[in-house]
C-alpha cells in the first residue's frame, strides 16, 4: 500500500490500487474525494479559501487552495484519467469553525457553499459527508476500494454514500461546465 499525502493546497489521482490517499488537518479547510468505482480512479484535493478573486496571483500559482479553482482542475484531472460522472461518488469532510474564527469569516461555510455550487453546475452531488461543527479532520480514500474514512478525536469511521451517484438527463458525461 502506498500512502499518498495531499498537503494543503495541493490534489492527487490516482488508478493504482495500491494508492490510498490522505490529507490531513481540515479544520475549515474542505477535503473533496471523487472516486469512479468501475475504472477505480479517484482524486483528492485540499482547499483552504471559497474564492480565488481574493488573490488572483496566488490563485495562478497555487490554484488548488481554492474551491473555486482548485475543484474545476481535479474534476478535468479525474475525467483526463477515465471517471465519468454518472457514476462519480463526491464524498467530503472539513468545512468546520475553528476556535476564534466566530461568525465574521464563515470559510468553512463559504468553502462547502462555493463548491456545492460548483457540483450543480456540473450535474454532480455530494454522496457523503461529515462537514461544520468545530472538530479537525483527516480523511482517506482507497483506490482499490474506494472506501472513504474519516478520523476526528472521537475514532475513525468509513462514510456510507447516502445516496447512488446520478448525473441529471441531458448533462454530457465528461466535460461540461467544469
């Protein structure tokens, strides 16, 4: 097994079985897993901020510590390796309100807003996730299996997709509105 760890503003695919992703310490950061499970591919990505607009040079530079950026570029990273969203299962954790943030800045909320808003647009829904409150995590996704695990303080458990993937009719099946 090959642990691969996705650092902050950074994203991984992969087809090996053998690769398991991991990214840790999401506080308000949101951790964004979409896996194939018949071509078993999967990708990951670490996003800090909503919005590029915020920093558009940074954004050039490090286009994955944005929602807004960063997600377009592993959804086209996951469909160049072979995913085809109808069968896409979008899992993701973090979003949370760290300690001192309050209510002014809202990013965890504003990271899970701005990429929800990037799914519709492109036909996609989220099937898991364990997002907000005030916990960090760290989560895995295993190629092979596609199993999804998150770990708080409280333990690690695998998230259940609460629903089968589905793309709304009429939406092409690669590419789109990324």
């Amino acid at each position: 097994m090959a642990l691969i760890a996705v650092g902050m503003s950074s994203m991984a695919v992969s087809r090996n079985p053998d690769d398991v992703l991991v990214t840790y310490s999401l506080g308000s950061c949101l951790g964004v897993t979409m896996y194939d499970p018949v071509v078993k591919v999967g990708g990951m990505i670490h996003c800090m901020m909503p919005l590029s607009s915020v920093d558009r040079a940074k954004a050039l530079k490090e286009p994955c510590m944005f929602v807004d950026s960063g997600v377009p570029l592993l959804l086209q990273s996951l469909f160049d390796a072979g995913l085809r969203k109808s069968r896409a299962l979008v899992r993701i954790a973090g979003g949370a309100t760290i300690a001192g943030e309050g209510e002014l800045f809202r990013i965890g909320k504003r990271n899970y807003a701005v990429l929800r808003k990037i799914l519709w647009k492109n036909g996609m829904f989220i099937a898991a996730e364990d997002v907000g409150g005030d916990v960090t995590r760290t989560i895995r996704l295993e190629i092979m299996t596609g199993r999804f695990l998150v770990k708080t303080e409280k333990g690690i458990r695998e998230l259940v997709d609460a629903k089968a993937p589905c793309c709304p009719p009429g939406l092409a099946e690669t590419g789109g509105a990324v």
